[in-house]
C-alpha cells in the first residue's frame, strides 16, 4: 500500500513539474536537488502592504545566500527566460507551480538589505507586474510551504534560487 502511495506521488510531482520545462529533452525531476531547508535566517523583516509589491532580502541556506521575499519564502529564476529580455516565458500550468513575484509601483523600495542586484519590473504574461532582478524575472514555487523552503532548486535542471547580485546558484 505505501509503494502505491509513493509512486502515485511521484507520478503527480512528474505531472505537475511537465509544465514547466525548458522545451529541451531535460528530464523532469520529481525533487530538488536542495531539498528543503529549515535553517534559513533572513535578514529583514516583514512584508510590505497588499499592491506595495514584494519586499526581497536575503537568508542563509545549505546552497549559501540566496533571496528571499520578507517572509522568507525562496525566489526563483526560469532558464527559459532571457536575462534583461523584459518579458517571462513561464505560462499556463506553469503560472499555477511558478506564480510570478508581484512587483510594485516603487520597485527599488523593494530592495531590502543585502540585495545588490539591480531590481525592475516586467509586464508578466499574466498581464500584472512581476519583479525582476539583475534582469531575470521572478517565481515562487507552489511546492515550497515554509520559509527557507529551497524545494524549487534545480527542478527539471532549469529553475534556480538567486545570489543576492541576482546570479543563479546552479548545482
């Protein structure tokens, strides 16, 4: 009975995660290469009011400083898209597992401590305003629950946590 468990749930993680690939032959990975991470700290506070956008900051985690919003939730970059292209790639199914990071109308009051990548915004193929860091638009991953969650890491060899400069940490 829990074999059957465990492979109908790894058969709708592979299901969920399809939507969301590069369009290359890179397989779909059921889970991240991270894992999750209890231990992250960030290092800001709070949240910014409903329409303001997405406070970002930093938090330390097992794969180094990385971004996170101010509750401490993992942000994320799509290898589909193209850094500085001013658009997002990510559509469809792949809105629903990679909701896109609101951005606001003042978006370097979105910068929090320790971001030192250059933040702007997109119009996201959702038709609201996504944040962007050093050029790359940004995601949540429904699959993290808790801050400090890193579970979107390296899903499907395409989707990455971001150093606070806005780089992608691959590996």
């Amino acid at each position: 009975m829990n074999a059957m468990r465990i492979m109908g749930a790894t058969a709708a993680a592979a299901l969920m995660l399809a939507g969301c690939s590069s369009g290359t032959d890179a397989p779909v990975v059921s889970e991240a290469g991270g894992g999750a991470t209890s231990s992250a700290t960030a290092s800001g506070g709070g949240t910014m009011d409903s329409g303001a956008g997405t406070m970002l900051e930093t938090a330390q985690t097992d794969l180094g400083t990385i971004v996170v919003d101010g509750d401490g939730m993992t942000v994320y970059q799509f290898d589909s898209d193209t850094q500085g292209s001013g658009s997002s790639t990510c559509t469809g199914g792949c809105l629903t597992n990679w909701p896109p990071v609101p951005a606001g109308s003042d978006v370097a009051a979105e910068a929090g401590n320790g971001i030192t990548g250059e933040l702007g915004s997109i119009t996201g193929t959702d038709g609201a305003p996504q944040l962007t860091l050093n050029g790359w638009p940004l995601y949540y991953f429904a699959g993290d629950s808790a801050a400090g969650d890193v579970n979107g890491q390296a899903v499907s060899n395409v989707w990455w946590v971001l150093t606070p400069a806005g780089e992608p940490i691959r590996g």
